[in-house]
C-alpha cells in the first residue's frame, strides 16, 4: 500500500533493509502473467498511455534477460484471459485497475495490492513463503487524478510500488534499516511525489533475494530461439519462451509434459496453472489449462472456488472406465471424465463402494464405477436372459427415464417371482390382474418349448403386441405322457387362426374360437368347458356358463384394467387389497392403488413424495439418497429405476 503521508516506522532486530510479504511466485509460475484495465476515468490520459504507464513500471522488475530492467530473475508477460476490475483472489487472475466505485481505503491512499495464496514456495534470507494466488491491484481512482508527468499522481512511479508488492516485497522501512527511507527506495511506506519509478539498490537487493539471476540457457531462462538454451530446448520461442530440457527429473515448479513444439518429446514445462495433470488445480478458461485433453471447470473437489482438472475416460465401457486407481469414470455434460471417487482429490483413499449385486440406493458408490439400480449392476450385451454377466446374473433389461438399457440382474427361473430387479432367462416377466411378476417360458412359434404338462397360449399384451408363453409356468412334465416337447403343441394364433384345419398331427386347442358362447360343433370350444379363456370382457356374459364375472367367487381373471369396475363384482381393484395394481405410477379412480399414497409405499426411493400432473399421478424422487449428485455433476447419469413389468390385457 502507497500513503500519500509517511506512515509509522517500524522497527524489527532484523539485519536486512528490505522486508518481505509472506508470498512470492514459484520458479514454475514465471513469467507472470498481469491483466491491466486502463479504465481511469479521472486523467486526460488516452487507455494506450494509462496501459503504456503501469506496463513501464512492470518493466523495472523483469529481468534484463527478458527485456526488462532488473538484473534478478523475475519474469512477467501480459495475460491473454480477459480482466476483472473487482479483488478476488480465487479467479486465477492477476488483474491491475482503477477503482472508481468501491475505494474503501481512505482518500490518502494511492494503491492497494491484496495478497494472498498457500503452498510452500521454499525459503530466502530466513524467511520461508507461501506461493501467490491471484493477487490484485487496485488503484484510487476516487480522489486521485493520475498523471505522468512526475507530479504527485504518476501513475508509473506509484504502480512500480504497487507491483514490488506483487513480486512478494512488503516496505522496506520495516525493516529497520537507515538506507531504507523516504525517497531512498520504492518500497518506503509512503510517496514524496516526482517521477520515480525504478527500484533503487535496496529494492534490487529484495528483489534478487527472492528470485536469484537466472543462469543464462539453464531451465527457466527467456528465449526466441533453441540457440539460447543449453539443452537446445526453447518452449513457446517469443516473448513468453523459456529454456527448458527433456524429463527425468524437473526443477521445482516445472512438470513433465510434452513440448507444444514437438508433441513427441517430453519436456519440463512451466507450472503456470496450464498443462496440469488429473486432480490438480487450474487455470479456468486459459487455453492448454489441462493436458491430456482435460477439462478445467469443476470445483468442489474438494475447494469450491478452485477449478482442478478432470480428464476423459480413456475406456468408458469398462471397468470404473479405464480411469487410474481411486478415481471413476463419470458422465458430465461435458462428456465422461475421470473423477475421484472420494470427490476429494486431496484424499484419493477416502470412500467406500459396494460389491457388484449388493443392494444400493444410490448414496454409496459401486465398485468399478457399476451403476446402482437397486443393486450394484453393469450394463451388459447380448440376448435378454443370457449375456455378459457373471454366474447367476442374466441381462435383462430395464426402463429408466432416460430410455431402456440391459444390465445384468440375479436370475429368476420359469414360474419364480421376477418382482424388482431379477432377470428371466426363460422368457418375459409378466403380470395379471392376479399373479404377481412371474417368469414365463417363451414359445412363440415353437410350442414345443413347452413340456407336456403345459399349453402354449398367445395373450395380447396391454401396452401392445402379443406373447406365447407357456402355462402353467413352471410345472415339472408328467410322467403318465409323453416326453416333454414330443408332443406337438401349436402356438395359439398359429395355423389353423383363420378359421381353418389346426396343424397336422396337432391337438386342437381351439384357438380359432373367439365368441363367448359354446359352439356345439366345436368340442374344445373354451365356452363349453371351464377356461372361459374367449371371455374378455369386465362383466357378467350371458351364455358363457364358465364366465367368471358371473360366478359368485370367480377371480375375475378376465379383468386386467388398473382401477374397479363397476358391475365385475369379483374385480380385485374393488377389494381391500388390490394386489393387481402393478405399475408403478398412481393410476386415478384406483383409491387403494399404493403410489397414490403419501410417501409412496414401496417405491424404489424412501424420499419420494406423490407428484400430480394433468390428472395423473407418480412418484418422484425429492433428492434422497437416489437422486444423482456428482460431487457437484451435473453429472448425468441413470435415475430411478421404473418397472419393466408388463401386464396382459
């Protein structure tokens, strides 16, 4: 801070004149990069004289080697991200401007530079610093009107103070020492006024103290040309290139990486908050922030004003998607990146997975970077029932309300319960408005999968199209006929549909007979015996002697609509239970259907609450242990699991 009037003395034991701040730039963070603002708006300065001003005073500090003044080390080059004009010291910014809005450190002030930053950046005279983070300079442009011709608002003489401050220098007079005084070195407390911008002996020796005279053509020193470097290695060649050398070991503050003039060598790059590995912090929005093709733009991780880099998934349809140990590949809205699974990239070992099958809710991650469908599972390929799945699992699939995928589930043999996330490796998991999800055997166009204790019937289903299962599901053959599958059993619907003859050889089963009444000269007409199968209607059919609705405990098998309908008087809908109500949305006019109750009983998310739309019901996440959190990501990824459950019609 500059003072328009000296301020205090303060005297220390300390032998040196200059006096430090607690921070200065690792080797890696040279050169420097500044944003000036020459927005000034009390000065008849043009914006290219205010810039050419504060730009001359950033020359007295820069090394002669790279064009400045200064025979230390450091090093500074004009930023190419866009300026702020407000102090934030978390933007990955070094921004310089006037502050003609918010001045809040008194009329005498001239400039201000907030420091800040963590980290150790090693040692120098007995004193050990942190590494900088975006610090800032603000400049009064409230009471001051600036000029540049050595009154006493230069504006070079008081941003050359400003900018000591910026390299890690605090005011020389607090360090004791007699030729630290007013006039005798920039870095004094306060200003006499005059055009006095370059750094006097003392200000030298502070600024040599913290960035010693870089070795001409060592690692680190400015170069145009490979001619300049020892190793023969100039990255970047131009005003921003430096000496660099192929890795092995890297000095401090450089990484390896590879030389953006030659993509096939490996070489020490500077560690500017570009080209930074998985996990490390970077520069958002500065080109090359992260290598590898990564992306530099998620905080939280654990800091959430610091941008570290993710990188892609280098297999994303593998195991936790190729990504190194610790970390899990993750679907953003970006693509699928690497990320670590404790979302803490400073404490990789922090979290916990559950095995492949164990049941989930979503709020522990599975391992491998499975997915948790109310187990852990992974997607899977091949045929429904069998696929890529480990012993005992099957591929099934699944409806998600970003579409249907396959994911391998336990497996559940023909006539074994399907309810939840099993798989049939038989056939389809259907339902009717009395048997839970069962396993069926698939028979369409081979009635012989069936065994000879079974039929194979076509149902029309009810979100549309048909099956031909076999039924019952799951009965053993009997032993009193013939081997199972030796007996010829047409798929119903199958020849003979039309009105014709049944197949050759063939047992008649009637399928042509679709009226509700007997047919006398149809012998296995279902209407003249106990099936009744022709029977689709919700009420009692007159003429239909095994009509179920007309019998006084009939279980209304006929009746498959979600909700009670009047004049069926045996419709399970109507009853005390309604055990056929297996969708798992509210379905209105059905009062006892259980996702029309509050909390939702039974659905997959505990915190679900009942949402009503349009006269329709559903059960919704309220952002439970099931809803998707990425670690702050968007990360896209497969919500609630919907029932794959169809229903006959």
């Amino acid at each position: 801070m500059f003072s328009a009037a000296p301020s205090a003395l303060i005297l220390s034991g300390l032998l040196t004149s200059w006096f430090p701040t607690d921070f200065r730039w690792s080797t890696g963070d040279l050169p420097v990069p500044y944003c000036i603002s020459a927005n000034s708006t009390r000065t008849s300065l043009s914006q290219t004289q205010q810039r050419q001003e504060i730009e001359l005073a950033i020359r007295q500090w820069v090394t002669t080697a790279a064009g400045g003044a200064s025979p230390c080390g450091y090093n500074a080059r004009a930023a190419t991200y866009s300026c702020n004009t407000s102090i934030s010291l978390n933007d990955n910014k070094n921004n310089i401007f006037f502050n003609s809005t918010t001045w809040q450190h008194g009329s005498q002030t001239l400039g201000v530079t907030h420091l800040g930053g963590s980290g150790n950046c090693g040692s120098a005279s007995g004193y050990q610093f942190y590494c900088f983070s975006a610090p800032d300079i603000e400049l009064n442009d409230v009471h001051v009107t600036w000029r540049n011709n050595g009154s006493s608002t230069d504006i070079a003489s008081i941003a050359s103070h400003e900018y000591g401050h910026f390299i890690g220098l605090g005011h020389c007079n607090e360090g004791g020492s007699p030729r630290c005084n007013i006039g005798q070195a920039i870095m004094y407390a306060a200003y006499s006024g005059g055009r006095w911008y370059q750094p006097a002996s003392d200000d030298v020796a502070g600024a040599c103290a913290l960035y010693p005279p870089i070795n001409p053509g060592a690692v680190g020193y400015p170069c145009t040309g490979s001619g300049v470097c020892t190793s023969g290695v100039c990255v970047n060649p131009g005003a921003t290139g430096y000496c660099s050398q192929t890795c092995g070991s890297c000095p401090a503050g450089f990484a390896c990486g590879p030389n953006p003039q030659n993509a096939g060598q490996q070489v020490c790059l500077r560690d500017d908050g570009t080209n930074k590995g998985l996990c490390e912090v970077c520069r958002q929005g500065a080109a090359n922030a992260c290598r590898d093709n990564g992306f530099c733009g998620f905080a939280g991780l654990p800091e959430n004003d610091v941008t570290r880099c993710v990188t892609p998934c280098p297999n994303p349809n593998g195991p936790d998607g190729g990504c190194p140990t610790n970390y899990g590949c993750y679907q953003t809205q970006q693509g699928n990146y690497c990320f670590p699974k404790s979302s803490d990239c400073t404490n990789l070992t922090n979290f916990s997975e559950l095995p492949f099958g164990a049941t989930c809710d979503g709020s522990i991650a599975c391992v491998n970077g499975g997915t948790c469908i109310g187990i852990c599972s992974t997607e899977c390929t091949g045929a429904p029932g069998q696929g890529s799945c480990p012993t005992g699992y099957a591929c099934e699939v699944f409806s998600f309300q970003q579409g249907d995928f396959p994911f391998c589930a336990p497996v559940a043999n023909e006539g074994e319960s399907c309810a939840g996330v099993r798989a049939c490796p038989t056939g389809p998991c259907l339902s009717t408005g009395i048997i839970g999800p069962t396993c069926y055997r698939d028979c369409a166009g081979n009635p012989g999968a069936c065994n000879n204790a079974q039929t194979c019937t076509t149902y029309n289903l009810q979100g549309g199209g048909s099956v031909a299962i076999c039924e019952p599901p799951g009965v053993p053959p009997r032993p009193d006929l013939p081997d199972a599958g030796t007996q010829p059993r047409p798929d119903a619907g199958g020849p003979g549909a039309d009105g014709g003859s049944p197949e050759d050889g063939a047992v008649p089963v009637c399928s042509c007979d679709v009226s509700t009444n007997c047919d006398p000269n149809c012998s296995c007409d279902p209407a003249c015996l106990n099936a009744c199968t022709c029977d689709v209607s919700s009420g009692c059919d007159q003429g239909c002697a095994c009509d179920q609705a007309c019998g006084p405990t009939g279980t209304c098998a006929c009746d498959t609509d979600f909700c009670c309908t009047a004049g069926c008087a045996c419709d399970a809908e109507c009853g005390a239970n309604c055990a056929c109500d297996l969708t798992t949305t509210c379905d209105p006019d059905c009062t006892c259907d259980p996702e029309c109750q509050p909390g939702c009983p039974g659905f997959r998310d505990p915190n679900a609450q009942v949402q009503t739309k349009g006269g329709d019901c559903r059960c919704v996440s309220t952002g439970g242990p099931d809803a998707p959190s990425l670690l702050g990501l968007s990360l896209l990824g497969l919500l609630a699991l919907v029932s794959r459950r169809r229903r006959l019609w």
